[in-house]
C-alpha cells in the first residue's frame, strides 16, 4: 500500500509517505501560519525519501479538521490539488481520529483546543468506535472526561481537569490504516468545522 498523508490542522505539521514497507514521517510542532510555505517542500522531500511520486500513491489522506480555519483549507486544497492530478481517491482524518489512534486499548476523549476555554471533543470506545460524536463543547467535556482518558496534542487543561499529551504523527498514521477503505472521490473533500470561524462571529 502506497499512500500520503497531510495534517495542517494545528500549529503543527504532520506529512507521511508510505511506499510499501518503507515509511517517511516528518513531523515539525513549529508551523503556526507557515503551512502554505513550508507544506509543498515537506511533502517532496518525504516523497522522494520513500522513493516514490505522488502518482504512485494508491491514495491521499488529509485531515479535514476540527482545528485551524486556515490550515485545514490548505491541507483540503493541496490534497484535492495532487488526487486530481494523480486520478486517485482521497481518505477524510479528523484530528480527533489522530489523537485517539494514538492511544492504544483504552476510551480516549480526544480533544482540540477551541480557545475560549472550549475544545472540540470526540469519545471513542477502547476499539476506535465512536461513542459520543464530535461537537463544540465547553463545560460538559470534563463529565466526558470521567469516563474517557482525556488527550490532547499538547498540553491542555479543561474544566478543572488536564489532557495527556499525545503524539498525532504516529496518531494520523493508525488512523489511515485502520480507515483505508473509506476512501472518497477528491470532488467529496469537505472540511470539518464544528463551529463558526472568528470572521464568521464577528458578523452577527
């Protein structure tokens, strides 16, 4: 199985290129607002590490959010851009999933910051089903919490609680092998967003 996959959600920057048994995974936590700079540039260097083109990849993966307005439609576009030009599917990761995944044999409550002192949540039971669907939450998440180990990608603290840390590469890359065969056409990409954006609250 040949595949690439982006996660430009967060301040973080995640490519992964897999070419059958080899694996190039770059991870770089310094990429706030650098995305669209930095993004092309990592994904053929990971590529060529693999030894392989983006037209052999069987398919893409992004991550279409909850997270950075701005970074989920980079990674959308620049997935859309290489699965039109390849002819190949494309598979949809939230960030949650990447959280999550990463956490293996236990109920997570994989959490994003929202600001505000709210998060974006998901629970997930021990096998990576979803047991309480993605949503905006502020105050209800800590009640989640004590059931679900909460995660976040980075130090996080919510409702008089705090969320382990956890590592979102190797979270992103479980993730696309436990979900490959929900691939979608590019033209179905849609973003998650689980609230408003800032710009969009203004104009009430």
């Amino acid at each position: 199985m040949n595949y690439l996959a982006i996660d430009t959600s967060g301040e973080y920057l995640t490519v992964i290129a897999k070419h059958g048994e080899r694996t190039e995974r770059v991870f770089r936590p310094d990429c706030l607002a650098k995305h669209s700079v930095v993004l092309m540039d990592e994904i053929d260097g990971a590529l060529s590490r693999a030894q392989m083109t983006a037209a052999e990849c069987d398919f893409f993966a992004v991550v279409v959010g909850p997270g950075s307005f701005t970074g989920i439609r980079i990674g959308i576009a620049t997935v859309k851009g290489l699965a039109f030009a390849a002819g190949k599917r494309v598979l949809p990761v939230t960030s949650l999933d990447c959280i999550a995944y990463s956490v293996e044999d236990a109920p997570v409550l994989a959490l994003v910051d929202a600001g505000h002192g709210a998060v974006y949540a998901c629970a997930y039971e021990k096998d990576k089903a979803v047991a309480v669907p993605p949503a905006y939450r502020t105050a209800e998440a800590a009640e989640l919490a004590n059931t679900f180990l909460p995660y976040a990608h980075k130090a996080l603290s919510f409702g008089g609680k705090e969320a382990k840390i956890a590592d979102v590469c190797s979270g992103l890359e479980r993730a696309v092998e436990a979900k490959k065969d929900a691939l979608v056409d590019a033209s179905e990409l849609a973003a998650l967003y689980l609230r408003k954006s800032s710009a969009e609250e203004m104009r009430k």
